[in-house]
C-alpha cells in the first residue's frame, strides 16, 4: 500500500518537540507514531486510551503538584511502598 495521504494539524512547539523527544528515545518518527496511532484507532473502533474529564479533586491535585505542593519524594521503590502501607 503507498502512502500519499497527508495529515496537517497545528500543535504547541513546545508539545510538538516534547513527543518527538520521546518518540526518538523509542525509536519512532512522527510518522510511524501517528501510523500506530491511527491503527490502534482503527483496531479499537476508537481511541485507545479512556479520555475523562478530571474531578475537582485531580484538578486540584494537578495545581498543587504543578506548584510543588503536597509532594511526597522517595529515594526508591521500597520507601514508596512503605509510605503507600503496601
């Protein structure tokens, strides 16, 4: 099959480079990660990930996190899951 449908849509730079970024480190390009995505919508017969609309608590959660609020670090795995009682 060739590929000569184009795709153009207009997104943060920032953002843009940011998922470059991480599709690089897996060995993607922005075409084969949209062509992945693109399958994964077609093999789910829709998006293939759940898209919500956060609840006050998350929203706020995501406010006080983004202003360095209320974090709680770890040196590993093992004092997480101590502080988590697991």
């Amino acid at each position: 099959m060739t590929k000569s449908a184009m795709i153009r849509a207009r997104v943060d730079p920032a953002l843009k480079q940011e998922a470059e970024d991480i599709f690089e480190a897996l060995g993607l390009s922005a075409t084969q990660a949209i062509t992945l995505f693109y399958q994964q919508v077609k093999w789910v017969r829709g998006l293939p990930f759940d898209v919500r609309v956060p609840n006050d608590v998350t929203l706020r959660t995501f406010e006080e996190t983004d202003a360095g609020e209320n974090l709680v670090r770890c040196e590993n795995e093992q004092e997480l899951f101590a502080k988590l009682g697991i």
